[in-house]
C-alpha cells in the first residue's frame, strides 16, 4: 500500500512536489499499487519511487523524471511518456499497451516481459535495454535506438522497425513476422533461430550479424549488406536478394532454394552444402566463392545463368564430365 503522506504530497502538484523532492532527496516516496489512472503527473521528479503494481493507464508523464524507478507490474496502458527519463527503471511485466514512449530514454531499463504491443517508440533510446519475452507486436520504433539491447524471444511481429538501431542486439528466437526493418542497423546481432518471414529488410546493414538456424522465408532483402555474416543452417527460401552484399558470408548448409540472388555480390562466400535449387543469379559476383558439396548439375545451371561471375569459385564435379566446363 501506498504511504498516504506521500500520496498526500503529490496531490498537491508538480511544483510543489519536486519542490520536496528537492528538500528530502534521501526519501524514496512509496506510492505501491495507487491509483493514478488519468493522472497529469507531467515533468514529476519520480526518480527511484516505487510504484509497482500502481494504476497509471492513461496518465500524462510527459518528460517526467522517472531515473531508477520501479513499475514492476504496474498499468501504464495508453500512458503518454513521451520524452520521459527512465534509465535503469524497472518496468518487470509491467502493461505498455498503446503507450507512448516518443523520445522517452529507456537505457539500462528493466522491460523483461513486458507488454508494449501497439506502443509507440519512435527515436527512443533503449540502449541496453532488458526486453527479454516481452511483447512488441504491431509496436512503432521507428528511428529508435537499441544497441547492445536484450531482446531474447521478443515477440517484435508486424512491428515498424525502419531506420532503427540494433548494433549487437540479442536477438536469439526471436519473432519478426511481417515487422518492416527498411535500412535499419543490426551490425553484429545475434538473431540465431529468430523467425523473420517474410520481414522487409531492404538496404538494412546485417555485416557480421550472426542468423544461424534464422528462418528468412520470404524475407524482402534487396540492397541489404549481409557481408560476412553468419547464415549456416538458415532457412531463406524464396527470399529477395537482389542486388544484396553477401561477400565472405557463411551461407552453409542453408536452403536458398528459389531465391532471388540476381546482381549480387557473394565474392568468397561459402555455400557448402546449400539447397541451390532454382536460385537465380543473373549478374551474380561469386568470385572465389565455396560451393563444395553442391551437386555438379545445380551448378551447371547456376554457370548458365547470363553475366554471373564465376572466376575461381571453388565446386566439386566428377572428373568424367570435365568437358562438361568447355560448353
């Protein structure tokens, strides 16, 4: 339960408020479980309050001070905190739903298994951000920040991820169904097993990401820059490569069957293994390339394909059918 002389304090306003925040800076006002729903809280000092399990839907906190604070639990549906302060903050299971966070900094925050589905996050900053199970479904990010974040089976389905930031984040198991991630930055994140079917990625930066064991089906990757990256065992059936980077790519044992590879640059990428069927390569660069393993008929259909560059690829064909190459 909330203690009633705080509650009291914060009844009387904003000014008065941070005025005592000020005078008592060693307090840690207790308002547990109350009700604030609709509140105007906006421009508050809440820094390091604990407000878990507080009623807080559809209240304004609007750039409040929110450093350290606990809201584990708590109901921030429909909540406006746009450009608030939440560094560090615990948001443990807390509700997000249809929130707005528009420029709210979220660095080091706690969002374990929150629920931020149709939440707006436009340029926040979330820097390694903990939103391990938490639920980002038809959520907006656009421009938003998240590198070196925590997003371990996240469910990120139908989410609007242009032009967003995730250097190094974990994206392990995730899910991206049908998210939009248009030229956004995953430099270096792990998205090992993570389902990103049919997921727009076009001209996004995926260079030495790790996507082992990634299901890609259908995924729109035209103009991505893939290189050495890390795809052994993913599955990019059907997926749109067109004009994409995949120079000095791990892309062993994955199923590329149907795939879209016209104009790309796959120059020393390694394909041992790789299901090749129907792949289409007019245009193709795969100069040094690994293909070992591949079946010789497969790759006779990929060499017959106009304007590919084939110089040094390295395959595997039976020594009988080596007047095969003259044709």
């Amino acid at each position: 339960m909330a203690n009633q002389e705080h509650l009291a304090r914060l009844s009387q306003g904003t000014v008065a408020w941070n005025q005592w925040r000020r005078d008592a800076p060693d307090v840690r006002p207790d308002l547990r479980e109350v009700n604030l729903g609709g509140a105007d809280l906006s421009g508050m000092n809440l820094s390091k309050a604990d407000l878990s399990g507080a009623n807080l839907s559809k209240a304004r906190l609007i750039q409040a001070n929110l450093y350290e604070t606990c809201l584990s639990r708590a109901d921030l549906s429909e909540a406006d905190l746009s450009e608030a302060k939440l560094h560090k903050a615990l948001l443990y299971r807390a509700s997000l739903y249809d929130a707005r966070l528009n420029g709210a900094r979220l660095h080091k925050a706690d969002l374990n298994q929150a629920n931020l589905a149709g939440a707006s996050l436009n340029t926040a900053r979330l820097d390694r951000a903990r939103l391990d199970r938490a639920c980002l479904r038809w959520a907006d990010l656009r421009n938003a920040t998240l590198c070196d974040a925590k997003l371990t089976q996240v469910d990120l389905e139908e989410s609007c991820l242009n032009h967003a930031k995730l250097i190094r984040a974990n994206l392990c198991m995730a899910r991206l169904g049908w998210a939009e991630l248009i030229e956004a930055d995953l430099s270096e994140a792990d998205l090992s097993a993570a389902d990103i079917n049919y997921v727009d990625l076009k001209r996004a930066r995926l260079n030495k990401a790790t996507l082992s064991r990634a299901n890609l089906s259908g995924a729109k990757l035209e103009w991505a820059d893939l290189s050495n990256a890390h795809l052994s065992g993913a599955n990019l059936s059907k997926v749109n490569l067109n004009q994409a980077n995949l120079s000095g790519t791990d892309l062993s044992r994955t199923d590329l069957s149907e795939a879209n590879l016209n104009e790309a640059k796959l120059v020393k990428a390694l394909l041992q293994g790789a299901n090749l069927k129907q792949v289409q390569v007019s245009g193709a660069d795969l100069q040094g390339a690994n293909l070992r393993g591949i079946p010789w008929l497969i790759v006779k259909d990929l060499m017959l394909q106009p304007g590919a560059n084939f110089t040094g690829m390295q395959w595997d064909y039976p020594i009988d059918d080596a007047a095969l190459l003259e044709e």
